[in-house]
C-alpha cells in the first residue's frame, strides 16, 4: 500500500535503507486457455489490440536455441534469444513497447514449459484485464503470472487444488515455480523488474520488499481504496535515474529521506497487522497520516506529478487521505476508504474527480487473493 520508488532498474545505493511494502489489488485479470485442433497456437491480448498466431509445426525446429534450461528452475531469456524470438514473431529488433514484449515473454514461456513434450499442445489464449494497461499498477505481471500458472498447470508441472467457491489454488512450493517463470516473463518485458509486481499478483496480500528481498506480510487486512488513473503517461526507467542522479549531488539529503520512509514503512506494517486483527478507527486515522507523510516524501524524490497532486488536494478537501501509487510521475493514485464511510461522501468525491477527465475505480481493494484458477 505504501509502495516506494523501487520498481523497476532501482539502484542499490539510493534504496538500501528504503522499504516498500505492495499489496494486491482486488482489480483482476483473466486469462482463458482453450485446447484446439489445428497448427496454430494464438495469443489474444485485446486491451492492447495484440493477436497473434504462430505454427507449432516449425517452432522446434525454428527456436532449438531458445533454452530457459529446467522447467522447475527456469534461467532468463538473454538478449540474443529475445532477438531471435523477435524475429521468429515478425517483430522489429528495436520495437521495445511493452504489448509486443509481451509476446516474446509467451513464446519464451510457452516453448520452454512444453519444448520436451512429445507435441506441443494447440491452444489459445486470450486475456481481458479489470487493471489499466501501462498506468504503473502492474497489469505485466498479472499477465506474466496468469500465463505461467495456466501453462504449468496445463503442463502438468504444477497441480491446483479445489476450494469451495469454484475456485482453485496452488500449494506455496507451486507458487513459487509460477513466480519465478512470472519473474521471467517480466524480465523479458522490463529488463530489469524488482520482482514485486509478479510476487504480489501470484501471493496476494502484502509484501516488504527491501534490498532486493521479498517478504510475505501474513497479517494483512483487506483495505478499501478508491482508485484514480490521472492518464498522465510515464517512464518508471526515467523517474529512476533522475532518482538516482539527485542522490548522486545530495546523499546525505536523501539518506534522511530514505531513513523517514523507512520508519513510515514499519509503522504502516505494525497497523497493518492491528488491523488485521480487529477494526479500530485510531489505526484508519492514523494510516491515513502516514499516506499523507508518504506522498510528500515522494515528492521530495522527485517522482511526484501535478496531476496526482491534484487528487490529493481533491480527496483531502472531502475529508480523505491519498497518495500516489506505483512508480509515480503520473499513473495512478489511491484514497484510502474508512469503512464507515458514508456512500454520499464516496459519491461527491467521485463525481468530482470525473468531472475533471480522471477515471475512477470506486470500490476497489488491497490486499486480496493472488492467482487463482476458476473451474
């Protein structure tokens, strides 16, 4: 929820006192895998206007080189592979947008996962996703995830195990090899991912994230947050480096703004986990204090907008607390809900909001499930 500047190609020297901590959102993305007769395997991404379909006659033959190694311990697709898969897919070598990355990321995944079966399998895929494509929330990583777990389960790598509301899940141990395949997958869309999107989107809940380490939070409590996309697109690779470019002329500044996040990150984590437990409206008042606290912090960092200012103007006028979410410098913004809200207050806010050209997502959550199979 009080997700920092850590997404992305982070430098270690300007985050190595910094925590986040990132939740899932209750906004999901659907992935439906259909066997078929035929020669083709297709991949439907309509968000994004992406069809493609590819004979799996040729594919052995066309990708022998591509080897991400051992289906339970994968190894990344290097740049000449990702080239190569380029190639194969009738992609321009220095098309680097995101929706075309993204079919790389499923040739490399869906090859390697079958590559030793007698056949690869005819299927198709198609993804619709509730999550705004490219405003910072994630929407790779769900993809990512949503594709490793169907692949693996369809495999035979990994065995989900029904639950009682016509869903199915995995055990952690099957979690973890959907994760690193998800992690692959990102890598090959980001470069060089912190690997908290694909954690969250396949755990669900919250975690800490911290020098490159990944810790579940097992005590979080499900927080109502209404979403703002300002629409405002940016590049988390630029609001880095002009991270780490400041932290470069000012070290000492910023070491004590990393050490002030750092203490609202574990204060954000002790209420959590009160929370968790039982309701109680001091630990609402006081969470929405640190949202207020974060989002200047990230402001001093330079990774701030107007636009999300703007909302958080807007929502503190109407009695809220809000702050930007995701790697900044446009995106998206979040405003905490208390639950005894009432629905004419969330409507005003709302309508306001709109009025101004910004889209909202009124009843949305942290810290739900991560990937789940539907039967």
């Amino acid at each position: 929820l009080l997700q920092q500047n850590t997404r992305g190609e982070s430098d270690r020297k300007t985050t190595k006192k910094m925590a986040a901590i990132a939740a899932s959102l209750n906004l999901r993305c659907h992935l439906t895998v259909k066997t078929n007769t035929g020669s083709e395997v297709s991949l439907d991404l309509p968000d994004v206007k992406v069809h493609k379909k590819f004979l799996v006659t040729s594919m052995h033959n066309d990708l022998k080189n591509i080897d991400a190694g051992a289906v339970l311990d994968p190894s990344p697709a290097s740049d000449e592979m990702i080239a190569a898969l380029k190639k194969y897919a009738g992609i321009d070598a220095g098309n680097t947008e995101t929706k075309y990355l993204a079919v790389i990321a499923f040739l490399y995944t869906y090859y390697n996962i079958f590559k030793d079966k007698s056949e690869l399998p005819v299927i198709s895929l198609h993804m619709k996703s509730e999550l705004p494509v490219g405003a910072g929330l994630g929407s790779s990583a769900a993809f990512s995830v949503c594709m490793s777990a169907s692949l693996l389960q369809l495999a035979g790598n990994i065995g989900s195990e029904k639950q009682e509301n016509g869903t199915a899940t995995w055990s952690d141990a099957d979690k973890s090899i959907i994760n690193k395949w998800a992690f692959i997958g990102e890598k090959v869309i980001h470069g060089r991912p912190s690997g908290i999107d694909n954690s969250v989107s396949t755990f669900g809940g919250a975690l800490r994230f911290q020098n490159g380490k990944i810790t579940l939070i097992n005590q979080m409590p499900t927080l109502p947050v209404m979403l703002v996309n300002t629409k405002v697109p940016r590049s988390t690779m630029v609001l880095v480096a002009g991270l780490r470019e400041k932290y470069n002329v000012y070290p000492e500044i910023f070491d004590a703004v990393f050490l002030a996040v750092e203490a609202i990150t574990r204060k954000a984590e002790d209420i959590y986990k009160s929370l968790h437990d039982h309701y109680n409206p001091d630990d609402f008042s006081k969470l929405g204090d640190l949202i207020d606290l974060n989002h200047q912090m990230l402001n001093m960092m330079g990774v701030g907008h107007a636009s999300l200012d703007h909302i958080v103007a807007v929502a503190k006028e109407h009695g809220f607390h809000s702050k930007l979410t995701g790697a900044g410098g446009g995106g998206c913004a979040f405003v905490l809900i208390p639950p005894d809200t009432v629905d004419d207050r969330l409507q005003d806010l709302r309508q306001e909001l709109e009025q101004q050209g910004l889209e909202v997502w009124p009843n949305t959550s942290v810290g739900g499930h991560g990937v789940l199979q539907h039967l």
